[in-house]
C-alpha cells in the first residue's frame, strides 16, 4: 500500500502587539499582513485573522469549485460571495468562558455556469465536500449553512 502523499502549507509571522507580517514559505514567497480593530487593541491597519479565515473559505471554495467544474465537463464565469461569521467577543476580549469560534457562519455564492440544475447541485456539494476550509468550519462545530445560486454563464 502506497503512502499517502501530503503537500507541506508553510506560513512564518513576526509582530509586536496584535500585529503581524505573514510570509507563505517557498519559491514564490507571499507576503501579507495582519491587525486587528481598535477595541481587540489593534489599528485596523490589515485585515483581522477572524476576516481572512471567512476570505480563505470563499477562496477555498472558488479553487475547489474550479476543479470540481473540470471534472464535471462545466463551464464557470464570475464567482461572488456573501460570507457572514457571527462571533460572540466576550470569550476572545473578556475572558469569558465558553467557546471562541463564530456561533455561526453563513454563505451565500453566486457562480455564472452553463450547468444543468443536477450538475449544478453536483457542483455545490462535491465543492463543500472538498473544500478543505469548508470541512474544517463545518467540523468545527458552529452552525453552518449555504445557499449556491446558479446565474448563466455571462449573465451576473
């Protein structure tokens, strides 16, 4: 049996207070940076981590709905997102007990695309199935939903 191959995902970060400069390793090095708003002690100078981990799941979902269109023989235009995350501060800024993660986290998608309506609901959930980032909010406990809204390729 052939071990299972992973690929390394490598992010290095220095800051002082709540601010940070990220580098994603390897051959073409990314920088970007990190803050976050003025009552969690940061300047809003970047985005805040809570606001690239809502970007990083449409992103996530945009690549793998990319490749789940290859494979099913569709043609896709322009992507928009709506992503909403609702998070309770007072365990993160108070000190609360409970838990930190957003209550719930919901997503709206709208995708240009020349699929038929069984190949569109196709799309939607082989994308969440697997779209690393949806598997990890799903699992993570909140509560989830989506709603996927195809539009005709050229049209939106």
């Amino acid at each position: 049996m052939a071990a299972k191959k992973t690929v390394p995902f490598v992010v290095e970060a220095a800051g002082t207070g709540v601010a940070q400069q990220l580098t994603v390793a390897g051959e073409n090095q990314h920088v970007f940076h990190a803050d976050t708003y003025p009552s969690f002690g940061g300047q809003d100078a970047a985005p805040s981590p809570l606001s690239y981990v809502l970007g990083a799941l449409t992103s996530c979902n945009q690549v793998t709905g990319s490749l789940v269109a290859r494979d099913l023989g569709v043609a896709l235009g322009r992507w928009t997102f709506r992503v909403q995350g609702d998070l309770d501060p007072s365990v993160i800024a108070g000190g609360a007990e409970g838990n930190a993660n957003f209550e719930r986290v919901s997503v709206s998608v709208q995708v240009e695309t020349d699929a038929t309506p069984e190949q569109f609901e196709r799309l939607s959930s082989e994308t969440e199935r697997r779209c690393p980032v949806t598997q990890m909010v799903r699992r993570s406990g909140l509560e989830f939903s989506s709603d996927w809204r195809a539009v005709p390729l050229g049209a939106a």
